[in-house]
C-alpha cells in the first residue's frame, strides 16, 4: 500500500548494475559456501560503515524503518551511515555492489538465486500484502466484467498477477469464470487508474493514494483483503555479507528498532508514535498533509510490516505456491543474520498474525 509521494529526488542506479546482473546470471563467480560463524554476545565492530540501500521508487511510507533508524539515530548507534537510493533494478544494484542491501520483492529474490545470482535473502521486509480491487461502478459481480479489459498487473509477466487473481477468486471474483481481456497499461498504478477513469478497463488493484480519483470518479471498491504473504524483502550480495557479518547484524538490529517505533504499539491498531514519525517524513521533503489528517490504523503502513522483519521456508514457499514459482528449496542459512539481530533485542522470528482489514 502506498500512501504518499516523495518530493525528494534520489540517486537512480540503473543500466549498467543490470548488464551486470545478466553477466551474473550467465556465469556467476563462486562464493566459497557454508554459513557464516557470528560470535556470542554483542556483534564485533562494523567492518563497512558507509552503507547503500537501494529501494525501487521513493515512497518514504513503504521504506521508513530506513528513513526512521537514520533520524532517529539508531544507525549512528550501530557506527554506521546509510544512503538510500533509488534502482531500475534493485537485485542488479546489489549483485554488482552499486549497493550493500536492497529491497525487492519476494518472488523476484527467488528467481535470482534459481539463475545463479549471488545474493543472500538476510530478512523480511513486509511481510503482509494489502489487495484491493476497483470496477466501473456498473459492475456489480464478476459476470460483468465478461468481454471488458481489466488490469491484473502492470506488465507481462509480473507474478503478482497470480496472486490477485487467487485472491479475487478467493473473494468471489473469479476471473477465470469470464472471458476478459487482462492488459498491461504500465508498471505504476497511476497508469492503471488513468485507464479507469478514462473508461478503458473495468477492474484494477490499486494503493490508497490511487483511492481518490477513482472515488471521484465513482468507482465500485469491490474488494479489500490483507493476506499473511511476505511482500518485499531484503537482500544483500552473499560475498559481502560474509566479508561484513557485524555490518549486517547491526544494520539489521537498527532496522528492527526502527520497525518496532513505526508498528507500536502492535500492527492493526493506530501508531503510538505517528505524530513524531510524520515529524521526521516531514523533514525529509515527504508530502505529509493527508497523512495528518488521518485517524486510519493504516496510516502508516505499519499493518503490512512485523516488527520482527520476519521471514522463514513458509514464507519462501508460499510466494512460490501463489506465484506459480518454479519450486526452489530455501536456504535457511542466509537467515543467520536477522536470527543474531532478533536475539540481540529479545525477539523471535514467529510469523504474522491475522489482521482485521480494512
């Protein structure tokens, strides 16, 4: 769910950490195996201070916990420096070392590392996905949609289009009922809602700041539904997470502080700390007015994230399930990290709760 727009220009890492990424997945260079060996107690001094993280568009809702341990100093307490910025393609900004971490979704991270690509999935990042659902205020059920054009994804190929359509299935929308013609207006929900209000296609998903314009243009919300599927998630290449174990578990450590300040006092209900969380957006060029006037448990996304940044084989294997994934076993051993950093704050890597929604 994305609820604001950044007004903050970020770095854009793009062409050639992706002619890097295919050279990777052509022929990736060995990285010697097994898990890497974390001393007991407090992680050792941080062997990178100066660290990258590469998100695919400045949402700063999306990707606070960052924004949150920067301000809030929870990095500088772990002696480290963290740059965000924005990649075309975040698994090829990572592989290449044009950034240390990066968020990407879960299926995507599967998919690399079935081609050979060297990253290390070390933690959760959300791990809920929100699906909403708006038709042309005629629709009235799935029959309906029969001989119209609907948006399932924004592009060819993108697996989220399995899993809205299992999820309008599971909600009594059944596209596999009709004979629709599924088209791709482009990668962003704006596009998507252009098209709607244009009249060109009669069903989209869309993210809550897409909600206005298709209520004023009288659309019929026709489904809302929050699943327990891990959504995005962190990744780091694997040859410099072994040379920077202490890096990433104080990275790690700073993110979930900065998790839990975002989510408390639990997911579902309102944030403790919004007033001072929208404080800091503010500070940071983030557009914050609508948000402010909010009184939505969701105001700052926080239903979708577990303050644990958790992620484990059940969550592997269900992306693979609700995407149609090739099957993939899950290598636990990259969670070595994010397990260390839990410890450390007293946390355990138990999976989502079932949320109300909306």
């Amino acid at each position: 769910m994305r609820t604001t727009r950044s007004r903050l220009g970020l770095a854009v890492v793009g062409g050639a950490a992706a002619l890097t990424l295919l050279a990777a997945c052509t022929a990736p260079t060995p990285t010697p195996a097994g898990p890497v060996e974390l001393a007991d107690g407090e992680p050792g001094a941080a062997e990178d201070t100066e660290l990258t993280v590469a998100i695919p568009f400045p949402d700063v809702t999306m990707y606070s916990m960052f924004v949150l341990a920067t301000d809030l100093g929870y990095y500088e307490e772990e002696g480290l420096t963290v740059e965000v910025i924005t990649a075309d393609n975040v698994t090829a900004a990572v592989a290449s070392g044009s950034a240390d971490i990066g968020v990407e979704s879960t299926g995507t991270v599967i998919d690399a590392i079935r081609g050979g690509v060297e990253i290390d999935l070390v933690s959760g990042h959300y791990c809920r996905q929100n699906f909403d659902f708006a038709a042309q205020a005629d629709v009235k059920s799935v029959d309906d949609l029969d001989g119209t054009s609907i948006v399932l994804a924004g592009t060819p190929g993108d697996p989220a289009e399995f899993q809205r359509a299992q999820v309008l299935k599971e909600e009594g929308w059944d596209i596999s009922t009709i004979n629709a013609e599924v088209v791709y207006p482009g990668p962003g929900s704006e596009s998507w809602t252009e098209f709607f209000v244009n009249d060109k296609i009669t069903l989209q998903p869309f993210y809550a700041d897409d909600r206005a314009a298709l209520e004023e243009h009288g659309a019929n919300i026709v489904v809302e539904s929050l699943r327990n599927w891990a959504n995005d998630v962190q990744i780091a290449g694997t040859k410099w997470a072994q040379e920077n174990p202490n890096t990433l578990v104080r990275f790690l450590r700073a993110t979930l502080k900065a998790t839990d300040f975002m989510t408390a006092p639990a997911p579902g209900e309102f944030p403790e700390n919004a007033d001072e969380v929208l404080d800091i957006y503010e500070a940071n060029d983030f557009e914050v007015a609508e948000l402010r006037e909010s009184d939505s448990p969701w105001i700052l996304d926080a239903h979708l994230a577990c303050p644990n940044l958790y992620f484990d084989t059940e969550a592997w294997d269900t992306t693979i399930e609700t995407q149609q994934l090739e099957p993939l076993e899950f290598d636990k051993d990259q969670l070595v990290y994010l397990l260390k950093a839990q410890e450390l704050l007293d946390l355990d890597n138990e999976g989502p709760a079932t949320l109300t929604y909306p």
